[in-house]
C-alpha cells in the first residue's frame, strides 16, 4: 500500500493542501469509518492516514491545535458500535461530516479530495456558495427527507462539482434546523452493487430518493427543482 499511494504523501501535496485549507475560521470535525481487521478493505488505511494527513496541513488554532479534528472510528473498537449506529453507517472507509449528513461512501481520493477540501472550508466559513434563490427555496420549500447518492470515480474531473452542489445542500437544510437532506458520495469501484442498482454508465451519476435523474453535473436550479419535486413529505 506505501508504495501505491506514495504520490498522496509528497511535500508537494502538503503545500497545496496548506494552500486550498488556509481559508478554514472554524473548526471542523471529521469521522472517518474504518475496520482495521477487514483484509477486503483496501482503503480503510489510506483513508485514515489521507485524512490525517489532510489535518496536519490544516491551519491551527490559537492554542497550535488543527482546525481540522479527525475522530477515527475502527470498527474494531467495540465501544465504535455506537458512532456507527449513529451515523448509520454500513460500509468501510466512510468519511463524514455533520453527524453523517454528509458522507463519502468508499475513498474520497483522486479528483474527490477537491470537492472534500471544498467541502471542509466551506464548513468552516459557513458559507455554501449555493445562490440565495436555492438557500431560500430549501428554507421555505424543502420540508420532506432527500436521500442524495451521488455516484463518482476518482478519475473524473467533474464528479466534484456535482459531490460538492449535494454536500452543500444538505448542509443548508440543516442550518435551516431540519437536517432533512442526506448527502451521499458513492464511490463505484468500491460499491459495484450501488452503481450496479442505478446501472451507471458514466459518472457522475444523480439518484434522488433511489431515482436517477442527472447523468452529469445539473445546474443548480435544476438540482433544486428536482430535489422540492423528489422529497418524501
């Protein structure tokens, strides 16, 4: 494993995760789900070691602390039982954020480690970057549950943008106080039956509620539209 992740480690990575993170303010907690005895679990350990080192390049706090707090949850653990039932989480690795309303379902590497540095500053400023129009709509009009999975490949350049619009609503809903949407990166390669269930061809792929309706990144007003349509009242 060292040696066929090694390129994930380099000084040069470091730099540019200090630079894409320096914009964090406040903290940010992250989970990451993993099962040190599971030998089919390829990437148990690089996402762990990933994620930490992803905290390491992060900025500190006044008291020379990261902002960014890693919580390894090994399911090996027996007191781990818990965390994994409360962020309803089946499968190894599972990286997550805000109680498991935003997860990546398999490894958040490749090109995902833009949208999960994306993810992680946004958090912590505390802004989307969602229009006001789509904040309003999921203030006024989103009062069902969403399940979003959005089916990705390390490989593909646009699959970020698409992880990224569905993390960030799901973070809206609950700064509204609902907590109503579930944010969902699936990895493919790792999750065959997943991508298998919604007959993924090309990546990235949009399920609503389990419903494929975007193959490719939509626009936001679409995404909305179809989300206010899709919710479970």
């Amino acid at each position: 494993m060292e040696e066929e992740f090694a390129d994930l480690f380099t000084n040069e990575v470091k730099e540019a995760l200090i630079d894409a993170l320096k914009d964090m303010k406040d903290t940010v907690d992250v989970y990451v789900f993993i099962d040190s005895n599971d030998s089919n679990c390829h990437y148990c350990e690089v996402t762990k070691r990933f994620l930490l080192f992803m905290s390491d390049a992060a900025p500190k706090d006044s008291d020379g602390k990261s902002k960014l707090i890693v919580h390894v949850v090994d399911r090996t653990d027996p007191s781990s039982s818990r965390l994994f039932r409360e962020f309803n989480v089946q499968r190894v690795p599972t990286v997550a954020f805000m109680n498991g309303y935003i997860r990546w379902t398999g490894n958040p590497l490749g090109e995902e480690i833009r949208a999960l540095v994306e993810t992680i500053v946004r958090l912590s400023i505390g802004e989307s970057g969602l229009s006001q129009e789509t904040i309003n709509a999921i203030r006024e009009k989103l009062n069902g549950k969403v399940k979003i999975e959005t089916v990705v490949t390390p490989s593909c350049p646009y699959c970020p943008y698409a992880a990224l619009m569905a993390n960030m609503v799901a973070y809206e809903a609950c700064k509204a106080g609902k907590c109503n949407v579930i944010s969902e990166t699936v990895e493919a390669y790792e999750n065959q039956d997943i991508a298998e269930k919604y007959q993924v061809m090309s990546v990235p792929t949009i399920a609503i509620n389990e419903s494929v309706e975007f193959i490719g990144v939509p626009y936001e007003e679409q995404f909305i539209n179809v989300i206010l349509e899709k919710q479970r009242l």
